[in-house]
C-alpha cells in the first residue's frame, strides 16, 4: 500500500514535467537528519510555483521504517506543511511542520524547522521535534 502511494506521488509529479521552467529547479532531492522521516530518512521534493510535494522513506533506529507525505506552501523562506506518516504496516500519523529555509547558492539550501503532531509510535502522543536537512536542487 505504501509502495503502491509513494509510486502515484513519483508518477504524478512526471506529469508535469513538459511544462518545465529553465529558470526554477523542479525537484529537490532532501535527506534529514531528524525531521517528518524520522532519523534519518531521504525524500524527493516536486516543486510546483510556491507549493511542494514531499514523499520519501526513513527510519527511527531500531524502531521501524517510515514513510513520510507531505506538502508545503513557501513564503520566502518561510516553509508551511502538513504531511503524513506511514509507520509499518499499522499507523498512519498526521504532522504539521514549519521550516526555515536557508539557501547557499542556487542549487543547494539548509532547512531548519520544528514538526508538530500526534504520533503515537514516536512520542507516545503530541509531541514537538526540531527539524534539520539538507536540500539539493536539479
């Protein structure tokens, strides 16, 4: 079920590809050290005007493989999300995420942010986490 969602997310984004601008980066490939795939996790981000598409596999050390879903509104350098986790094959939780990010140069930024939620695997209920990750753009 988790493949099979993570598949439609790869293939929709493709859709879009024939309206590429030479100007914007459209995807972004975006490994966490600690953030909505736990830690750590890689993700690949599909960029559409100021809204992102997030899906991607991670895990929590010796606790299981996550698979996270999310999509974010930018406002500058202000990021603005609400994903999805996919814990094994059991429990799905909700996350709300806000991210500062910081751009290097053109292709490559840093992402610091917090990540809010109910979960019940990884806090044992509501529960706050800082966020930390890396973005490459192509």
């Amino acid at each position: 079920m988790k493949k099979l969602i993570f598949i439609n997310i790869v293939l929709f984004s493709f859709a879009f590809t024939n309206s590429k601008d030479s100007t914007n980066f459209k995807y972004t490939i975006y490994p966490e050290l600690v953030g909505l795939g736990g830690i750590p996790s890689i993700n690949i981000e599909y960029n559409i005007n100021d809204y992102s598409l997030r899906a991607g596999i991670g895990m929590l050390i010796f606790a299981g493989i996550i698979y996270p879903i999310a999509i974010y509104r930018t406002y500058g350098i202000n990021e603005i999300g609400l994903g999805l986790m996919f814990w094994d094959d059991t429990s799905i939780e909700v996350m709300a995420t806000y991210n500062l990010k910081i751009k290097w140069n053109r292709r490559i930024f840093t992402r610091l942010g917090i990540i809010g939620g109910y979960s019940e695997p990884l806090y044992g209920g509501f529960g706050i986490l800082p966020t930390v990750g890396f973005g490459f753009n192509f």
